[in-house]
C-alpha cells in the first residue's frame, strides 16, 4: 500500500495564535526569524511535523497572517491537503480571515477544520457568540460543514483532541499520485555552509530520488538532487504531498527565487500568457478594466500581467465565470488545472481567481466566437484537447502534446491505443482526421492546378510542400492515403487527380494540332519549330509552354534548339537506319540510308545518343540494343 502524505495550512488573521497553535501541536516553534520573535507575527513560511507512522505523513505549514505578507500566504497554501482556520474567540472574524477565506477558495481548497483559540481570554457567553459570529460567516462558503473546535493553545484545552480530528479528517481525503512527472514549487532558497544551495517546497506530484537530474524552471537550469531532507532527516526520495528539502549542486542561491520550480522534465509548460477560467470575489472597491494590471499567484510565484477579455471591456459586479486570458510579464511554469489567484496592486486587494484551461494562449480575436473556442477547451477530454492543438499543428511529438496539452504519459499512451491515432515516420504523433483534412487540401489545390494548367501533368512534391504549407511528415502520410484510395496518381515524381489527362485549351486546340500536322507531313525535313509556331498563329508567350508539352506528350521530340521532329517520325527513322546498317555505322552511311543532310543528320545523331539508341566510338556510332 502506497504511503500517503499530507501537508495541511494554519491561516487566519494576524495575531489569532497560529504559530502558538502549531507549537502545541507539534511542539515546535516556526517563527526562526529574529524580527519574527521581536514583533511576534509570521513574516515567512513555517513548517513542522505533525504526525507520523507506517501509513501517513502529516507535516504543517503555518502561513503570515499580516495583509502585508498575502502573497506568502498564497505561496504557503497553494500545496496544501486541508486548511486549519484559526479565528481567535476574543477578536471573531476579522480582514485577513476574509481574505484568506476567499483565496482559499479561489484556490480550489475545500477541505478545512475551523478553530477558535484563545477560549481562556473569553468566558463562555462570549464564546458561543464568537462561534456564532463564525458558523454565520462561513455560510455560502466551501467551508459552511467544516467541523468547529474551540482550544486554547496556552493550557493545552482541546489540542490533543483538534490532533485526532485532523488525522482522522485525513482518511477520506485523496492522496496525491507518486506518478507521472516530479514538481516541486519551491517556497524558500537558503545555503547552508559546507552543503550549498537548497530548496524547500511542498511536492505537488511525482516523486524525487536522491542522484536524480533535475532542472529548475523557467531559468533552464540543470542541476541533480545531492541530498533531499524531510523535516530534517536525510531520505533517499521525496513523494507527493511531503514538504522537502533538495540540495542543488552546481547553483547559486542568488541564481533562484521563490516562484521557480524544481521538475524532473521538460514536459511542464514554461509560458507567459495563459488562458484562463476566472471567478470574480463580491465587494470589489473598483471595477476590473480591459487590459488592467493584475498579480498573478499561481503555486509559489507571483507575477505582473494584464487581463485580457474577449466578451465585455469591464466587470463591475460578481460574476460566477469569466473565460479570458492573463498575459504576463515574466514566464512561468503552469499545467492545466492549476490554481491561482489574481490582485490588484493599487489599492492592494484580491479580486479573484480560478484555474489555467490552456497553458499556452495565443491571439485570438475579439467576439463570442473565441468565448466559444475557450469554452470547448475549458471543457475538453484529454483527446478532444490533443486534437484541437493537432488542428492547428497537424503533428506534434508526444513530448510536447503532454506538454501543450496538459496530459499525462499514461493519458497519451492510452488515447494512442484507441483507432485513428497513429506515429509518423518521423515518430510525431496524429490523427487519421489530419490526414483526412490535409489530404482534402491537396485534392483540392491539385484540382485547381489541372484547371490552370491544363498542359502540366501535376505537382511534385517539393511544390506540394511550398504551396500548402503542411508539415512534411503529415504531406507524406496524406499523399500516401491519397493513393491507397486511388484517388491520385504519381508518374515520376509528379502527382496528379486520377482521371485527368493533360490537354490543350479549347481556343488553341486547333491551332496546335494544325501545327503537330505539319511537322508529321514534313516528316524528316523539317522548318525550325519557330516556324511552325508562326504559321500556325500560335503567340509567343504561348509558344514555350506549348512546347513543352508536345515534348512531354511525345508529339514531337527535340533534335537541337531549333529543329524537332515528329515523335512517330523519329522512331520510323530510327528504327529503318538500324536494320540498313550494320551493328555499328558511319555518319555517311546513316546519310546515305536516310537521305537527310547534315543540317538534320548531326542533331538527329545525337539526340540518338542521348536517347540511348547509340553511343559514339570514334567516327562511328554503335547500336546499343542492335536487331538484325
């Protein structure tokens, strides 16, 4: 059975006990930092072990409750199982314990247990109204049945009790997969002397072993995991859902920054603008404008971006869902599904939040038309995900479909065993609804090109290529579908709709065919081909393309630049000089036999050696493939 570990929050306003409430249930003190101790508040993140045994893991993060210090707030609570809410009896709910209510349900976190401290500072009355005051609140949030506790974390009143509740609470909740891809938002950079640099965060999924190469991103970093610590204690690997510390060798603290993120691949997408699925929070102090600056929290970082709408240029009111885009100022590293947060930097407030749909936006325009476009991605399969990407992109390697995507490698593998699905030569993945479609597409633009070009016989496919703008690998499977349904054909090289013929244009026809006449008639004495054009009034800029195509169709076949004769011409004479001549013959003997002067003889002599009826030895030409 799977080892399961939990990392649960302690959050609340500023100074309701939630450092002195995790020092009694874990006995240890996570304010470390001397300015923590003189002013008495949370300024960075503390963590501590809570409970342990064969089966479960459960440490405890204890987030800054001062306004000031929200985004490590945010930070502590994005890796989070369940929240303990700590409201103290003789304050009731307070600003931040709001706030923290509302960022915690922006970022998805509905597991929780409310507390009530410092009970000894209140008498009895005064509690029941402060638990009142605290069930009334809570109304409407996902919080509304969390169970509620009074303690006081100085006598020891309801701690041990709070402690069974919180181990007991994790049994229905779902543990997170050892599988699939190592991530590791880190939340704090520190060097220790003789040791280096090294990061703490809580791992969100997969898992880490000691000697692993890992990379640090979006910098691009590549380092390895030395040695990995949890709560102190050396382990050779980390699982999902503990809070762990890695020693990176070969990086300098001041090279890393909370926000970045340890992984063990490259399939997590780094990205600067994000497509998004957003919930407004009730009460904003000013509208949310089009293309308004926000802070981004998502994980452990916190960026500047703006807001991009396609449906509406403002939002003044609460609104349940809101499809835009967040196009941000730095890169970050993101998955679909993740959650974040978004505030406004003046005045400082949280306006709202949600959940990435697609990790790599693009442009789009203005209109219901895109709202519709994010709406079926929003709430697309894994497939219909990876085919909307292939739409646009025709074929992608499996890295960067899980990547782009937002899908595991065993959603891929699975979706690549079901029909249709198939690996190109060039091991990039598609669809038979690309190749379709792309076929289609070279259907079609062949068809336009035998209507224009009535004389070519078709396309090969460099030209193809250039003109479609389709990815080669993709050119090549369609092509191949094509013919498997003998719908083209490919005659050296060139492809063409099955059925077409290449053929002259009705208003030349006749003309050309006057033209193809005469030269048969003057069989082997022949007038420059420049002549035959001209009788026949066949205009110049005609002429070559017309050429051509008597050569390709062997109306005629080509002596030298000026002279041609007819194709049925050259092989009656070719084939009378043979059988009047020895294996081999002189030019005087070919003269004499086919009764042609040497206007004719030497351009005909060897456009036979180039056809390969003859070769030259000396003075005399010999038969390639002689018949007496």
């Amino acid at each position: 059975m799977q080892k399961r570990f939990y990392t649960i929050g302690m959050a609340g306003h500023i100074d309701h006990g939630k450092t002195t409430l995790t020092k009694a249930l874990t006995n240890i003190d996570t304010d470390r930092l001397k300015e923590e101790k003189e002013r008495q508040i949370s300024i960075e993140l503390g963590f501590a072990p809570l409970y342990k045994d064969e089966d479960m893991q459960i440490s405890i993060v204890d987030v800054p409750g001062h306004e000031r210090f929200i985004k490590k707030m945010i930070a502590g609570v994005a890796g989070i199982d369940l929240v303990v809410l700590v409201v103290a009896a003789d304050e009731g709910i307070m600003p931040q314990t709001r706030e923290h209510l509302d960022i915690l349900s922006l970022l998805g976190i509905t597991n929780g247990i409310v507390v009530l401290t410092k009970t000894s500072k209140v008498d009895a009355d005064l509690r029941e109204l402060a638990k009142d005051e605290v069930v009334e609140e809570l109304q409407g949030s996902p919080f509304e049945n969390a169970p509620l506790m009074m303690v006081d974390s100085i006598s020891g009143d309801g701690i041990q009790e709070l402690k069974e509740l919180i181990i007991r609470s994790m049994e229905d909740i779902p543990v997170r997969t050892w599988e699939g891809d190592f991530r590791m938002p880190i939340d704090q950079v520190f060097t220790v002397k003789g040791q280096g640099t090294i990061v703490r965060g809580t791992i969100y999924e997969g898992s880490v072993v000691t000697g692993e190469n890992l990379l640090i991103l979006p910098r691009g970093l590549s380092t390895k995991a030395r040695q990995i610590q949890v709560h102190g204690m050396d382990t050779q690997k980390g699982f999902a859902g503990q809070r762990t510390a890695v020693n990176l060798p070969g990086i300098h603290h001041q090279e890393l920054k909370r926000g970045d993120v340890l992984v063990g691949s490259t399939h997590l997408s780094v990205t600067d603008t994000i497509d998004v699925s957003i919930n407004v929070l009730k009460g904003l102090s000013h509208e949310m404008k089009q293309r308004m600056e926000v802070k981004v929290h998502t994980g452990t970082s916190e960026v500047m971006g703006k807001l991009i709408f396609f449906d509406r240029n403002k939002i003044d009111k609460e609104k349940d869902l809101i499809l835009c885009q967040i196009r941000l100022n730095e890169h970050i590293v993101v998955k679909r599904g993740d959650r974040f947060v978004i505030r406004r930097p003046t005045p400082m407030e949280t306006i709202g939040g949600g959940w990435v749909i697609n990790p790599k936006g693009e442009s789009y325009r203005f209109g219901h038309e895109t709202i519709a476009k994010l709406r079926s991605i929003m709430e697309g399969t894994p497939e219909e995900r990876i085919l909307n990407l292939l739409d646009k992109k025709k074929s992608m390697t499996a890295e960067s479909i899980q990547k782009d995507a937002s899908v595991t490698e065993n959603e891929l593998s699975s979706i690549l065993k079901q029909e249709g699905w198939f690996v190109l030569r060039s091991c990039n993945v598609t669809h038979i609804t690309i190749i379709e479609s792309c076929g289609e597409r070279i259907f079609s633009e062949l068809s336009i090109y035998h209507e224009q070009n009535p004389l070519d016989k078709g396309m090969n496919k460099g030209e193809l290529t250039q003109l479609l703008d389709i990815p080669y690998d993709v050119l090549l499977s369609s092509i191949d579908h094509l013919l498997q349904q003998k719908r083209l054909l490919i005659e050296n090289g060139v492809f063409s709709i099955r059925g077409f013929t290449p053929q002259l244009p009705f208003q030349w026809e006749k003309r050309c065919l006057q033209m193809i006449h005469s030269i048969r008639e003057d069989d082997l004495k022949v007038k420059t081909v420049e002549e035959y054009f001209h009788d026949a009034g066949i205009p110049e800029s005609l002429r070559q393309k017309y050429y051509s195509f008597f050569v390709q169709e062997k109306w005629i076949i080509p002596l030298d630049e000026k002279y041609a004769y007819a194709y049925e011409s050259f092989i009656q004479a070719t084939n009378f000089l043979m059988k009047n001549t020895g294996q081999s013959f002189a030019i005087t003997e070919a003269k004499e036999v086919l009764g042609i002067t040497r206007k004719y003889m030497i351009p005909f002599l060897e456009r036979l050696d180039k056809e390969g009826y003859t070769v030259r030895m000396n003075e005399k030409r010999k038969w390639i493939s002689y018949e007496e």
